[in-house]
C-alpha cells in the first residue's frame, strides 16, 4: 500500500470510487485473462522442460549451456529429419531413465549429462542408413545405445573430475560409436557410400568450404548449409567462441600444410572439427579469454592436428581415426600441462558460471578494477589506533628480496613525530610503545617468542632480527607474522585459538628495530625467516586531503595515516534488514511521468536480487559491506542503471566525512555495440569510478548517500543522490543528468517471502 495514502477513507469517498471506478468489460477480460496465464504458466513450463532439456543437450557439445543455440542446433539436424528424431528421442529417453534413477537433475537440466546421449544417437542414425534393419530393430538399437550413452557418462562424469581432475567431455560418445564401427564395418562402409540428400554447396573458396564442412561434421553434417547452420547458432551464443574456433582451426590447417609439404598423405582437412573445438574450448571456455587465450586457441588446433596425424597412422583402417579422439587428448595433455605453472600470468582458468565467454572477461576486467587484491591474504589492522605506515612493500631499509612484502607501523602525533620534541632518547616517551596489538585476523597461534630484550632508542639486535614475535595461521587462509612486542609482552600461547581484534600483547623495541614499531607481513610457511607473499589490509580508514577514505582492501603506502574501521550499528542496521518485497516507484523525468516495478528477493544464500523484467542486480551482504557483485542489465530499467552507479559498495562503517571508490562497468549492450563486444577482451574493457559518502549523518530511520561519477560523460548523470531505509530499501533517488534530473520515488511496497512468493 501507498505509505503517503491516508489509513482510512470517508465512507462517501469509497462509495463513490466504487462507483467511478468499476471495471470495464474489456478490463475485467485482461484481468481474467492475465489469471489464466498465471494458473497456466506452471503447466506450460512442466512441458517445455524436456525440450529444453534436449536443447541444452545439444549445445552442451559445443560446451554451450545456451539453450536458444541448442535450439538452432537442433534446427540445424532438420536437413536430415532422420538424424531430428533419432536426437530428440533419444535425449527423452535418457532424461526419463535419469529420473528413475534419481540422476542429478542439474546436471541433467544444463545437458552435461545428455549430450554424449545426443552425439550416440546421431551416431546410430547415421551408421543404420546403409544397414537393411527394420525400423523395429533400428528403434531398439538407440534405446540400448541411450541407456548404455547414459550410464557410461554419469560413471565418467563421477570419476574422471574426482580421479584425474580433467573434464570427461565426449568420451562416453567416443566409446559408443567406437564400438558400433568395430561391430558394424559393413555399415558403416555402406552409409558412407550413399547420397545423404543434402542441399547442393554454393562456390565457395577452399578453406571457407572446408571450415564449414568441419562445423557441419560436428551433428553429422558434411554440407557448407549444415555448417551455416552452426556457425550462426553459435554465434547467437558468443562471438568470442567463433573468433577462437577460427583460431583453432587456422592452426590446425597450418600444421596440415606443413606435414603435406613434408610428403604425409593424410585426411588432415576431414579432421578440422577437432581443430575448431580445441581452440574454441581451451581459449574461450576453459580459460578466460585475452590475448593469451587466443594463442592458446591456436596452438591448441596446432597440437590437435598433430594428434589427428598420429591418430590416423596408428588407428588406420579401424574406423576410430575418425572419432574425436584428437580434440579430446589436446583439451586433457594441455590442460594437464598447464597446472605445472608456477604463476598464472594472464592465461587465466575461467571459474563460474557465466552466459558466455564474454561475460566472463567482463566480470574478470571489472573484478580485477574493483578488487585489484581479491587473491591474497586479508588482514585486519593489528591495532585500534590511527597508525602512520613508515616502510612498505619493497621498500629502501629491510623490506627487500625475499622479505619485501612487509609493513611497519608507528604512532605519530599530528606533527608525524614519533616521540615528543627532545626525548628521542627515552624508549618509554615513543608513542609505539606499549601500544596494544591485535589480532589481524580469526586463527591459531603457532610460534611465540617472548624473551628479547628491547633495545635502546636507535639500537639494533641483529643476532635476532624479528626480536620477540609471534606467527599466527588465519582460519581463511594466511600464515602472518607480528615481530618486535616488548620482553615479555605477548599475552598469547602457542596452539591458543584467538578471534580477529583479540589482544595478542604490546608492542617493542626488539630485534632489528631502531624504534618501536609494529612489523606485520605474510608468510609462505611457517617457519621462522620464510619468504614473504603479498597481503593486504582490509577495511580501514585513510585521512587525506579531501578527508576520510574508507577502503575495502588495498596496500597502504608509505607516510599513510590509517586506522581500522569498526561497524556502524546504524548503518549495518539498515542494510541488514532490507525486506524482499515488491516496490513501485514514480519516475518523473523531461516532465515526463511513468511507473517502474522493482522486486526484491532473497537466494538461499542470503545474496539479495532486484529484479525489473528480465534486468537483474545480485548484491551481497559481505564481512565489511554491502556489495553489488553482479549485474544483468541492457538499458531498459533506468532505476536498475543509476542504482549499479549509485551503491556499488556502501560499507557498513561510518566516519563524518567519510567517503569511498568504486568502480562500476559501463554497458556496450546500451550502445548497440554487440559486435564491438567481441573484441573487448582483447581490446580492454572500460570502468567508471564513482566516489560515494554519507550526505546526512545516519539515522534508525534511514541513510542518505551521495555518489559522484567521476568525469561522467555520455548520458551518465554526475551526481546521484539516494535514500536507503530499513524493510522498504531504496526509496529515493534522484539522478542529476545534464539538462534535468530523473527522480524515483517508491510509492508502495509490499513485502513478499523471500523468493517472492505473497505472504
């Protein structure tokens, strides 16, 4: 309801909006009509689920899990309605014997389970075209290669991640069709001599005819149509796919001209779907794609020739040469052989799941803008008080070679002196000493050494350079050490369990310390003197100019003045009790008014999703913040568009004055820019930085922020400010573009269950 309409009506105003209002005959049909979908919607999805499942089945060969490709590619097969049936049957057959045997149905869903039962079942309809079967025995022939596709792929699906760590991809299919050209040679011999009827190829140069022919070969289809056909199917899914199967296959082709150029008389250009598929799954499946990725497509279509030749020679005449084993050994020696490496560089494997290739080198890009540490140790600022940073990483004095990844930490006063005027002399004047440290993270404590004695001002103990110290393994990951507390000044034992912001003891003077000051840096291994390896703090504060800079997480440089951020009950008060619900705003913009939906819901791991049609933002409520983590959007919902720019981050800590940065990426999709966006892994994606802070001190009742887009151009407002209030969330926001301002006011909010269901 309305929270601006009045709780109750004069009785002669709701007669008379009975009366003025009624529904017309044509709205009470929608009304009804709008009803019946509701009520039919679930029946239609039940019957569409076994379709989608044969579609994603289908694309899954090309390790797609876009079920609108497996549909075209399920299209594709119509150029041989035989080789449609067979498919379609198969992958129902197989989807109901996977539900009688409680399979995994996620697996079953995205096709990872099926589509070595769709390549089986082509399989057979293509080897029992020149047998002289009745279509009874046909029939029950895919019903015994369907079970037998399925089960073997489950078993290696089960055993081949768990044992060999390697993905099982087409092997159930390879053993299958094996196995009938080993049964059935005669067939097979026959099937290949006969006229598959398909449509007449147009002129095409040589290696064009002969990349469309290996794309067409992939569903059993030889023919330029066929190829077409696939090309464009997945080109709906991504782009990116095609630029590295292309890749791919130029690489493979190259190898095939140089081996034709050495006197090898082989079917090299027959083979060049293995060629296609290497490069398509290694540079822009397995791995994110970039420039590296791209040279990985190419040497792995390479690689996948020279198996096709060792293929060929040693299977010759067996009928296997022709399956895809050399596309499987390439994706499996090069994945094996790209473990050894010691450090990733920019050949990165891609983790989770995305829509396509590009979409995961645009999370990649933004990941990597916003959250440039994600991959090493986090820790907290081992005390409560601002501290100055005075050596950092790879700095002039110890800092250096293996022990470069260090910071020391000292207390100045605001004149940045250690000590006050003239008692530079005097240990027990220095402001660092004594100074509570604390613990930087939740751990066990595994070393303590307690019995150095402190050294006098501008001394050093070199005999023990880390003097009294402790080494603490975190819980998350991180083995960190605190060197040079006082003699006798470490409250903790080893193998005590401590909490991150526990006292650990009081800082120093000993060993290698000229003055006091608290030494913290991450380790390799346990052991005292290891090497060090990059770290991180995370959430603190950092006064500069402009005033205070709250961080996620970032390496304080030297002469920083920075101090831990604690929790806000207030602010975290308000963002831990946005309620799913339905919101409905009033959008007035140019003099314009219209009404936009927002709903807000809750996934099973408390990530929260607002939603406008099919434009999506998935924001999580971390250790230190609120995040947006995720967006889905195509420029449709501006309400969507201007909150992805307003509260990317707003942390659960507050300081007057405070502000923070982040960094939000900009959609091509907007801009029409489709096919620019191929390019953009290897061109680079472009970042907005937007700077945010509190415009009012927070209140129970609600936050009011500010965000500033930073040299905002295009039709990017430069300034967005918005209101955030417990259970009903956003409920005002006011962009101020060039020219006029976009104001979004929630008019009504009805709370829902979490996955949006009416209470």
């Amino acid at each position: 309801m309305n929270s601006e309409a009045p709780s109750a009506l004069p009785v002669m105003a709701i007669l008379d909006e009975t009366t003025t209002c009624s529904p017309t005959a044509s709205q009470r049909v929608v009304v009804g009509a709008s009803a019946f979908a509701r009520r039919l919607r679930p029946h239609l999805e039940t019957l569409a689920a076994p379709l989608l499942e044969v579609a994603r089945a289908a694309s899954s060969v090309f390790l797609c899990g876009s079920w609108k490709t497996g549909a075209l590619l399920c299209a594709t097969l119509l150029f041989m309605p035989r080789y449609f049936a067979f498919a379609v049957s198969a992958c129902l057959l197989g989807s109901f014997i996977a539900k009688l045997l409680h399979l995994p149905a996620a697996m079953r869903k995205d096709g990872t389970l099926l589509y070595n039962v769709f390549l089986s079942a082509l399989a057979v309809a293509w080897i029992t075209r020149g047998s002289a079967l009745t279509a009874p025995a046909i029939w029950g022939m895919l019903a015994v290669v369907t079970v037998y596709s399925l089960l073997l792929s489950a078993a290696l699906w089960h055993w081949f991640p768990l044992r060999a760590g390697l993905p099982p991809l087409s092997v159930a299919f390879v053993v299958v069709f094996g196995t009938l050209l080993t049964f059935f040679p005669l067939w097979a011999a026959g099937t290949t001599l006969l006229d598959m009827g398909l449509p007449d190829e147009p002129e095409l140069p040589f290696v064009v005819t002969a990349f469309l022919r290996s794309m067409g070969t992939i569903l059993f289809l030889p023919n330029v149509w066929a190829g077409l056909a696939v090309t464009l199917a997945i080109l709906v899914w991504s782009r990116v796919a095609m630029i590295n199967a292309i890749t791919g296959y130029a690489g493979g082709i190259i190898i095939v001209k140089l081996l034709e150029a050495c006197g090898l008389h082989w079917l090299g250009w027959f083979a060049g779907h293995n060629y296609l598929l290497a490069g398509m799954a290694l540079g822009a499946v397995y791995f994110v794609p970039s420039w590296s990725s791209l040279a990985l497509a190419f040497v792995a279509g390479a690689v996948a020739a020279l198996h096709v030749a060792a293929v060929q020679h040693f299977l010759r005449g067996s009928g296997w040469e022709y399956l895809p084993l050399p596309y499987l050994l390439t994706i499996w020696s090069m994945l094996c052989c790209l473990r050894l490496r010691e450090k990733p560089g920019s050949l990165l494997p891609s983790t989770g799941i995305f829509e396509n290739p590009e979409a995961a080198a645009a999370s990649l890009a933004l990941a990597n803008a916003r959250f440039p540490h994600r991959h090493e140790t986090h820790v907290l600022l081992p005390t409560a008080r601002e501290v100055t940073v005075t050596q950092g990483f790879d700095d002039k004095l110890s800092h250096r070679g293996e022990w470069k990844h260090a910071l020391d930490l000292e207390v100045h006063d605001a004149a940045d002196n250690a000590c006050p005027s003239g008692y530079d002399d005097d240990l027990s004047r220095y402001y660092t000493q004594g100074l509570e440290v604390r613990a930087p993270g939740t751990g066990e404590i595994i070393r303590v050494i307690d019995g150095v004695a402190d050294n006098a001002p501008g001394g050093c103990n070199f005999a023990s350079n880390w003097g009294n110290h402790l080494i603490l393994r975190l819980d998350y990951g991180g083995i960190v050490k605190l060197a040079h507390f006082m003699k006798n000044g470490i409250l903790v034992k080893t193998g005590q369990r401590v909490g991150a912001g526990d006292l650990l003891g009081y800082c120093g003077n000993s060993g290698r310390s000229p003055v006091p000051h608290i030494h913290l840096h991450n380790q390799a291994t346990t052991e005292t003197g290891a090497p060090t390896t990059p770290f991180c703090i995370t959430n603190f504060f950092t006064r500069t100019a402009e005033g205070v800079r709250w961080n996620f997480a970032s390496v304080p440089k030297v002469g920083a003045r920075i101090a831990p951020a604690t929790v806000s009950s207030t602010v975290l008060g308000t963002l831990a009790h946005l309620a799913p619900g339905v919101a409905t705003y009033r959008v007035c913009r140019a003099g314009a008014v219209s009404f936009e939906t927002i709903t807000t819901t809750l996934d099973e791991s408390g990530r929260y999703l607002f939603r406008s049609g099919k434009e999506s933002l998935t924001a999580v409520l971390g250790l230190h913040a609120l995040q947006i983590t995720q967006s889905c959007l195509t420029g449709h919902s501006q309400l969507l568009r201007f909150l992805s720019f307003a509260m990317p981050t707003v942390p659960f800590a507050y300081q007057s004055g405070m502000n923070w940065e982040d960094c939000v990426a900009l959609q091509s999709k907007q801009h029409g820019r489709a096919l620019a966006g191929a390019w953009l892994p290897y061109l680079g994606y472009t970042t907005q930085r937007v700077s945010t802070r509190h415009s009012l001190h927070p209140t129970t009742q609600r936050l009011h922020l500010t965000t500033t887009i930073v040299n905002a151009g295009g039709d990017l407002p430069g300034e967005i400010e918005f209101t955030l209030e417990p259970i009903r969330g956003l409920t005002h926001l006011t962009a101020h573009l060039k020219g006029h301002d976009a104001v979004f006011t929630q008019t009504d909010f009805t709370p829902t269950l979490p996955n949006g269901d009416p209470e």
